[in-house]
C-alpha cells in the first residue's frame, strides 16, 4: 500500500521539471540509492564519453537498455553533481525530474517509461563535484608531460561519473567509446587497448555483468608491458620497466588462485599503477586493477596487495556483496584468499607475518572503538548511514580470520571444496550474509546446527567481541625481532639489531612494537644506523614517522612533509595527520601540510582529512 501511495505522488510531478521534495520518500536508506531496482533494472550501458581536460570535465551521453518488471510508470537513477543536458526514451525526448538535493547521496533522476519502452538515453556532463574523478595537472604525474584522469567509484561514487542505479546488488555489461587529447591512452574495466592511437578514439566492451561500482576509467600517458599472455602491467612510461620487474611473479599468483576459486573467468588480468595520488592501496576493477606506486617498494614485499585485488576476481566481482553492511563477504573472503595465495607462493612462515600484522590492524580497530561498538560486528547495520562507515580493518581482517578459524575447524580440504562451490554456484550473482550462513550450514557443516554452534559463526558474524574460538597466529620470524628489539629498548646496544635479511613485515613489526612515545637519542641511533626518515618503502616510512611524531623526533618531519605532500593513499595520510593532532603545536603543524599538500589528494581523501584536523566526525 505504501508503495502506490508512493507512485501517486511521483507521477503528480513527473511531468514538471522543478525537483521533487518528497526525497524521503525515494531515498532507499538501505541500498544508499534512488533507484527503484523492485520494478525496473538496467541491464547493458551504451556509453559515449568525450574527455575535456582543460574544462576537467566529461561530455557523455549514457544510453541504458532496462526492463520494466512491474509496468513501473518510471525509472529512477542516481546522478551526483550531474548536469542533465536531455532525455530521450525510445528516441523521443521527454520531461524528467530531480528529487531534493541530497548532500550525501545526490539526487534521484525520474524518467517517464511506458510499460514496452527498454532504452533510455541520458546526454549530460560531470560537475566539479563529482566524487569518482581525480583530474591531475601535468606537474602532479612522474611524466610532468600530460595531464591525467582517473576514476574510483566504490562504493557509491559510479553516480557522479555517469547516470546509474548506483548500488551493488544490480549487474550490467557495457560497451563505450571514449575520446581523449591526443597523444594519451584510455583504459576502462573491460577489454583493453595496449597502444596508443592516432585518433585518440578507444572503443571498450565488458560483456560480463559486473555491479556499477566496478565501472572504472583511466586517462594519460601511459604505455603497457605484458608479463604473460594473460597479464600484464600499464603505467607511466618512466614506471614501467620497475613496475613490470615488481609484479612478475603475477602469473604465478594467478595459478595459485585458480587452484583454490576455480577458471578465472575474465579473460585478461593487467594492473595499471596509478599517480602516487591515488586514494586507496588497490581497487578490483575486472581485468585492471588499479593500484597505488606505493607497493613499488623494489624488493616485492608489498605484491600482496596485487594477490588481494587479483582474488577479488572470485570474492566480490564474481560473487558480490547485496548491500554494503555485507562488505565483509566481499572483503574478508579476499582477504583470507589473498593470504592463501601468498602462502602458495612465500610459504606458511612467511604468510603468517601477513596475518599476524592483519590481526594487529584488527584490534587497533577494537582498542579505538570499544567492544560493544556494532560495526566491530561483521554483519554491520548502515540504515541511513554512508557506505563508507563499513570500510575498516573490521570486514577484512576480523572477516579473514574467521574464515581461517572456520578452515582450521573443519579442514583444509573441506574448507577449499566449499569454497570453489560457492564461487561456482553464485557467479554473477550477489550474496547476503544470511545467504552464505546457510550455503555454509549445508557445505561446511552438513546441515548440523551444533557443528555450526561449536565454530561460534553467528557470533563471529553478530556480534562486536571477539569470540574465544580465534586462531592464534604466532609467526616464527616476529619472535627473532621481538627478541632482538627487546634487548635493544634495555640496552640501546644497536649492534643487538640484525635486519639484513628482514623483510618489510620484520620491520614493520619492530617499528610497531618499540614505546610510543620512544627515546630521542634511541630513535637517533636507529635513524643513523638505517636511514629510517629517507626509507622510500611507504610502508616502513608510515611507522617510522608515527613514532617520530609521538616521540618529537623532528629530524624526521622534513622527509615526512615530502612523504605527506607526494602519497595521497588514505592509509598512510590518516594516522599521520591523526597523530599530529593529538596535540596543539601539532594541530597548526598539519594544517600546514595540508594547505600544502591538499591538491595532490584524492576529493574524498580532502574531505575526510579536513575534518580530522577540524575536529568534525
């Protein structure tokens, strides 16, 4: 009854075209979306984008095939700082409306449709607002000769880059043609061109049925490298020699995968190493992954980044989460399968490095939030709440090793049986968390309930505590550092320490563990011996310049402006800026940097530091 109440009163307006103020109403506060996805899905996008640089702006036009389910007399997108130019259904123009600006979640996009109509097209351009594009000058990129775009639209971001019903539970194919400057190479989640062409037109097609916010485009001067005939590695001319060379052990982690997911199903597997501005460590893009230079550390200890993004090709873009408080299916089944993949390719001792700095990032999350907190649950509550509050270490990580405890309990051989079946039976399909508890009744624990109770899975996944069942991870390579640091904190006898052969993990693990705040003459001897303020291993970097700040080292603060300026992954940004700000003189220190350094930064990643420094939730 709601829902025809609710009908009469858009159909009262569809035809003007002033904005609706009923949003409340339209607003789905679950799916974070506009869409009315019950009565009509879009199933294939005909995009047509041309890419203007100098306005920082694209011109699309945005063609969509649908189907109407229940004779809807309309279809709802998402748009975010769009500017509408026209709509046209069945080639006929036609009136539309907007709902009620929505700061968060932008505007619904009504258009009229007749119960036979299938194809809409949209004629638009983005505003400088939009969410998904970072549009970098010439200067801000390794080349200094072109400018650059990229795109990042999880979770819901896809609305600001075109017209969309912008929520994960929805799957389209699309094909697209995109014109860009001379002289510069597009790249799309799809089938890929490897060379630049004279006319600057590139023609994509995903014919694969992937959620929107897996819709991704890449724009500048970049050239290929393969590594097999199934992958391969775009970046920046000047990049790519080190790049290929960092990431040529991806064929075998792909092998590694198939042997526990099954057939990669997406054809090609290529990364693309964005700017040093890109936001995140990776994002899944089928068939491109993006990823930050960051992992470029020279030594490959940071490729389990590319091992977590290459799994997701089964646990998230193969099968994905319905709602966004189901992200930990998308992100803890990767993140345990990305550790599997690393232990396939480095062995056990040293995968259980990876865990146990994992579980550590895990209970930092606890120790900030307090136990009783619901999104340290797995299954996480975001009614009329942002996306984004279920990206924490919570999904990943608490998700992992849930799933390795569930594996240790039932066995490896059990474990990886259902694994590949829940892979197999719900490909292109999305997946709630009560769906998987049942899939995992039926092919973990062959339908006994006392089994399932005995792992303690609904506790794992409803409640916030940490339950008793949980793996203890005791890697053999820590407890030589710990030993090692130990003597050193008692002692400061330098020569105690022995890193020649650590790994970027060892460090890590040392770096974290030593007091906070430590001794300013310790911490210079440490930075005399290893030159720990010039490391150029971001992650090694990140946690000597948290225990600089801590400690008033400022002999590192230099480098760590430079560092602050350059990287604009949130990972590295946040604690850094959320440790300056623990005191006064530290506050006026990262406004500084900020105003800096702001316009190297991703928009969403220049929001959120704004208001860590401004003391804002």
């Amino acid at each position: 009854m709601k829902s025809n109440i609710l009908w009469i009163l858009l159909i009262a307006v569809i035809s003007c075209n002033s904005p609706i103020q009923q949003n409340e109403h339209v607003l789905n506060v679950k799916t974070h979306s506009f869409a009315n996805l019950d009565d009509v899905k879009t199933t294939h996008l005909e995009w047509d984008a041309q890419i203007d640089f100098d306005k920082k702006q694209i011109q699309g036009m945005a063609s969509w095939h649908f189907k109407n389910l229940n004779n809807a007399p309309f279809l709802i997108l998402d748009i975010f700082d769009l500017k509408i130019e026209s709509v046209r259904v069945q080639d006929k123009n036609v009136n539309y409306s907007l709902t009620k600006n929505n700061e968060h979640y932008g505007q619904g996009l009504l258009i009229p449709i007749e119960k036979n109509d299938s194809v809409v097209s949209i004629q638009y351009h983005t505003g400088p607002n939009a969410t998904a594009l970072q549009w970098l000058e010439p200067e801000q990129t390794a080349g200094k000769r072109l400018p650059y775009l990229f795109t990042q639209c999880e979770s819901i971001h896809a609305r600001s880059l075109l017209p969309c019903q912008d929520a994960p539970q929805n799957r389209i194919t699309y094909s697209a043609k995109v014109k860009t400057p001379k002289g510069m190479l597009a790249l799309m989640s799809a089938k890929n061109p490897i060379q630049k062409n004279d006319d600057g037109i590139y023609q994509f097609e995903m014919e694969l049925p992937i959620p929107t916010y897996l819709i991704a485009l890449a724009v500048g001067d970049i050239e290929y490298q393969a590594i097999d005939n199934r992958t391969g590695v775009y970046t920046e001319p000047s990049e790519l020699k080190q790049a290929a060379i960092e990431l040529s052990d991806i064929p075998n982690m792909m092998k590694a995968a198939e042997k526990i997911g099954g057939p990669y199903r997406w054809g090609k597997y290529d990364v693309l190493i964005a700017p040093p501005s890109f936001p995140i460590g990776g994002m899944e893009n089928p068939r491109l992954t993006f990823a930050t230079p960051t992992i470029i550390a020279g030594d490959k200890s940071l490729v389990s980044l590319i091992a977590h993004e290459m799994a997701h090709s089964w646990s998230g873009n193969l099968v994905t989460n319905a709602l966004w408080g189901d992200l930990w299916l998308n992100e803890g089944f990767t993140t345990y399968f990305e550790r599997r993949i690393m232990e396939e390719i480095n062995g056990k001792e040293y995968t259980e490095m990876l865990w146990e700095l994992g579980f550590q990032d895990m209970m930092s999350d606890y120790q900030e939030a307090g136990e009783n907190t619901g999104d340290l649950k797995l299954k996480v509550d975001l009614t009329n709440r942002e996306p984004e509050a279920a990206f924490s270490n919570i999904p990943y990580e608490k998700g992992a090793i849930f799933l390795r405890t569930i594996e240790e309990q039932v066995g490896r051989k059990k474990f990886d049986l259902f694994l590949n079946d829940y892979f197999t039976g719900h490909a292109f399909q999305t997946m709630t968390t009560e769906k998987c508890i049942s899939f995992m009744d039926q092919h973990l624990f062959d339908g006994d309930t006392n089994a399932r109770n005995q792992a303690l899975v609904l506790d794992w996944i409803y409640k916030s505590a940490l339950p008793n069942n949980c793996t203890k991870i005791n890697p053999k390579r820590f407890a030589i550092v710990d030993n090692e640091r130990e003597v050193f904190e008692k002692n400061g006898d330098i020569a105690t320490i022995h890193p020649q052969k650590w790994s970027t993990h060892e460090w890590l693990q040392f770096l974290r563990k030593l007091p906070h705040p430590f001794a300013k003459e310790k911490m210079s001897l440490l930075d005399k011996t290893f030159h720990l303020s010039d490391s150029k291993n971001a992650e090694i970097a990140d946690e000597w310049y948290k225990l600089a700040i801590s400690s008033d080292y400022d002999f590192a603060f230099q480098n760590m402006e430079v560092f602050l300026a350059k990287v604009g992954r949130k990972k590295f940004l946040e604690p850094l800026y959320g440790e300056l700000i623990k005191t006064e003189k530290g506050k006026q220190y990262a406004k500084k940097i900020f105003e800096q350094s702001k316009a190297n930064y991703h928009p969403l990643t220049t929001i959120k530091i704004a208001k860590m420094i401004e003391g804002k939730p």
